[in-house]
C-alpha cells in the first residue's frame, strides 16, 4: 500500500436522529479508477462531502500522502489537491470553454487578462488531453459530456491529484460515455487517482481497477474489481447472503389471465436519455414489479408509459387501443394513476388539505368547467380517510402536518377516487413504519382483486415477492429480463439484475 494517494480512516458523521457513517475506512491508490458503490442512504454522498469539506469531520482521520489534513470547505480540499466534478456541471454556461478553464486564475498583462494567453493555454490543455473543444466556444453550446470534460480539465489543470467523478454518466449516451472513459484512463496512467461514484454496473467493470462498497452507512469491504464477480457485489450492496436465502411466498393468489388483452401494453417506448426502448405488459388484475439498483430505469420507465417523460419511441396501446400520451393528463384520462416516486417534491401539495389533495386529480380529470361541489369533496375525503384509516385531525388538516405515512395513503386515496384501471406505485412504502407497509401491500394485493392492472416498485425485495406476480428487471437504461413463478426468488432475481460477467449490455427485451 506504498502508492496510497488517500486514506481516510474510522470517518463517522452523524446527522440529528442518523448515524450516517459508522467508523468507515477508504484507501485510493496514485493511478487507479476506484469505484465507491452503495444503494440509497448507503453514505456515498455523505463520505465524499467529508472529505470535500462541506460536512465537517466529526470523527476518524484523512491523509493525503502521509500528511494529515482536514478541508473545512471544497476551497480547502482544492487546495490540498482534491477536485470533485458532479453530474450537474457547476460551472458558467454564458462564459466561453477558456474562460471557464481558467476563471479565477487568468493570466494577465498588468492590470488586464491576457485573451490570447487564455485561448493558447486552454487549447494546449484541451489538446493534452485530447478534449475536442473550442477555446472561444461558449460552454452552454457544448454537449453534457463535453461539460464535464472541461470540469475535469480545470481539475487537473489545478494540480489535482484526487479526482471524484460524482454519477458523471447519468445524462450521457454510449459514445460520450467511451470519450470519458478515455479520458479517465489517460489521467489514470498520469498517475491522478479517480474516485468513481456510479450506480452503472457495467460501467464498473468496464473502467474501474477497485472497488468500495458502502452499505447503511457502514463498510462492506474494498475488492479488486476483477476478482468480485458481479452477482456478489449486487448481494454486498443489497445486503443479501446467497448461502441463506428465504424464498418469501406472495400471499395474492394470481388470478390473471396472461392471455387476455392487456391493460397496459408498451412496445419499443423510449425516453432518449433516460430510458431505452422496452416491451411491457400489464393485464388486469395483475401486480408487475420493477426491480433493478438504484438508476437502473424502474421510475424512468413508468414516467415514459404515464407521460410525465414524453417518449420518443414506439407506441403504447390501452385496452388494445392504440394511444398518444403527451403529458401526464392524457394518462389520467385514459384511466392511469401515478403515485410518484418522491411524495414531497411530485406529490403531496403541502399547504393545501387533505381534502383538496384528494380531490384534485379527479377534479383535473372532470375539467375546470365541471367543478365538484363541496359536499362532494366533502363525501369523496370522508369515504376515502375511512377506507384507508388515514391518520388526521380533520379532513381540512393542512397535508403537511401528517406522518409521511398517511401522506402517502392521500395520495393513494387521489388516485382511487379517479377510478384507475391502471395504477403506478413508485416506492409507495418508503420512508414509513412497518405497520403502515403491511396495510399498503395488503391494499396493492386487494387492488389486484378488484381488477385493477398495477405497477409496483421498491427497493426492498422481500416487499416486491409479498406482492407481484410477475417482475421485470431493469439495469442501466435497459429492461433485461422477466421472472415469474418459480423464478420469482431473491437469487434469481439478484442473478439477473447482476447479469453477465462478460460485460455488454444487452438489448430491451
């Protein structure tokens, strides 16, 4: 370990009722690609805001070569030769790919910058590093991942010696993706050491020489990537053990015939950027799980069938029919329900009441000139607060001030009311008690029974096998595979969200 550039050791940090690290070690090597894995709430975030000095470090120690060091701002950390560069590039669009190399830093002749020296240093960087840009072009022109690209330029243009890519690829397409990987390798041979934080397995596997794994907070371990088969590294994040694995039986009776015409029947939908094309099939009476890590396209795909992300490609039929949704109303027209994956920033509407969060999607749905008496919002809350004992003070409680438990049952009670044939359920029991999880999986299990066709995504897996009949799989971008029956088990399922060992991504199937 004679080539560690970075070593932090026993780091904790605590947020007010949240250990968010627990005494969790890194080491980077000069030269190396490290990739730092984790599901949601692992700590990846919270390690690299300590070590970047926007959190402070509450316990444990950080060297850099031997040296001791402690960043108390991002300034700090660039200062001791750490530059981070995130997914959302944060520097100025309306400034040229120059001025943004070297802002801050501009080589001046007395009291004024030196353009030429600007434009003959910026391109002689971007040369050496083979970035394909022009000086004098403004940044705000140039593609994402040129964007980053320019990031990383200034980085090591400042003597960086650690360099944290924070989810660079998110927004990419494969051929961007291989040009920074080319570059990543280029400063890896240069002896700068790259911290890659992704959730893309393949990605891994494709550019990466270590790997760290992060789980609740705590450290899993550190291994070399070619000696952690893929399948492991799913289990060491989801915190599984492949030598005792429970096969967790649904308790919903599947009823459905496979051969009826589908409620729901996408063929080749696509989202450029966010999802790639996919078939999917709901039937009525069903319960179809999502499964897949965290940015694997669970929720992207939903939002590309309910039209909150407009697809691009293929065509989409309800009830046999073929259709065209343009926005999410036309969705909810056509008889669909979405329960969004964030309840607070897609859901809830925080300062009006439980009544009128209710209501208003079967208002939309009716239009402003057929507007719902107050009795009739009235008598829709009432029944619904009952049906699914929604805990509140009145129907007219401002929705905020309720658990985020019986925040999720209003928005659910929102689209019931609406009457959906079809219902998206994205992460419908995250963030809530167990009590109220087993009252929303036994409600989704009753839905099914009612005829209704239902989507259904989590995290958890034990969640998803109580509850779905059928599950796709999802991995980066892709739809991968489909498991039923027999199939339906947490080792094949982790098998097929791992997939090859070979590399490749494999076609939307």
């Amino acid at each position: 370990m004679e080539d560690v550039i970075l070593e932090m050791k026993n780091i904790s940090k605590t947020f007010p009722g949240v250990k968010a690290l627990s005494n969790v070690d890194f080491a980077l090597r000069k030269g190396e690609i490290h990739a730092l894995m984790g599901e949601n709430g692992a700590g990846k975030s919270t390690l690299i805001k300590v070590l970047t000095g926007v959190y402070d470090l509450e316990g444990g120690s950080i060297t850099m070569a031997g040296k001791n060091i402690v960043n108390h701002s991002p300034e700090d950390a660039q200062k001791n030769g750490i530059s981070t560069v995130y997914q959302e590039v944060n520097l100025c669009p309306n400034l040229t790919v120059g001025e943004n190399l070297f802002i801050g830093r501009e080589p001046r002749k007395g009291l004024f910058i030196d353009w030429n020296a600007v434009n003959k240093r910026s391109k002689k960087l971007l040369d050496d590093l083979n970035i394909e840009a022009n000086p004098k072009k403004l940044l705000g022109d140039c593609s994402i991942a040129v964007q980053q690209m320019i990031a990383i330029a200034r980085a090591v243009d400042q003597n960086c010696k650690v360099l944290i890519l924070d989810e660079p690829t998110s927004s990419l397409d494969d051929d961007e993706v291989a040009k920074l990987f080319t570059l990543m390798r280029k400063l890896r041979d240069n002896g700068v050491g790259i911290i890659f934080v992704t959730h893309f397995l393949e990605q891994v596997y494709e550019v990466c020489d270590r790997i760290t794994v992060l789980r609740n907070g705590e450290l899993v371990g550190s291994y070399e990537a070619s000696e952690l088969p893929r399948v492991q590294l799913v289990a060491k994040m989801m915190g599984k053990n492949f030598d005792d694995l429970a096969d967790i039986k649904s308790g919903h009776e599947n009823k459905v015939d496979m051969n009826s015409t589908p409620v729901i029947d996408a063929r080749g939908i696509g989202h450029t950027g966010t999802i790639h094309p996919f078939d999917l099939a709901v039937h009525k009476g069903e319960v179809i799980g999502l499964t897949g890590l965290l940015g694997a396209g669970r929720s992207e795909m939903v939002r590309a069938i309910y039209g909150a992300d407009k697809a691009d490609s293929g065509q989409l039929y309800v009830n046999g029919k073929k259709v065209k949704i343009n926005k999410p109303l036309d969705a909810m027209m056509l008889g669909m329900g979405y329960l969004p994956e964030d309840r607070k920033k897609d859901g809830i509407i925080a300062d009006l009441s439980v009544r009128e969060n209710i209501i208003i999607a079967l208002q939309a749905k009716k239009g402003m000139f057929h507007l719902m008496s107050r009795k009739e919002m009235d008598e829709a809350a009432d029944k619904f607060i009952d049906l699914l004992q929604i805990k509140t003070a009145s129907r007219e409680t401002p929705i905020k001030s309720l658990s985020g438990g019986n925040q999720q049952k209003v928005i659910i009670a929102r689209w019931l009311l609406t009457n959906p044939d079809y219902l998206i359920l994205d992460e419908p029991t995250r963030g809530i008690d167990v009590g109220t999880k087993t009252e929303i999986q036994k409600l989704v299990l009753d839905l099914a029974d009612q005829g209704k066709a239902i989507t259904f995504i989590s995290s958890e897996i034990e969640e998803m096998l109580r509850t779905c009949s059928r599950m796709a799989v999802l991995r980066d971008g892709y739809k991968v595979g489909e498991l039923s029956g027999d199939q339906l088990n947490q080792a094949d399922i982790m098998k097929t969200i791992a997939g090859s060992e070979n590399g490749g991504s494999e076609n939307a199937k």
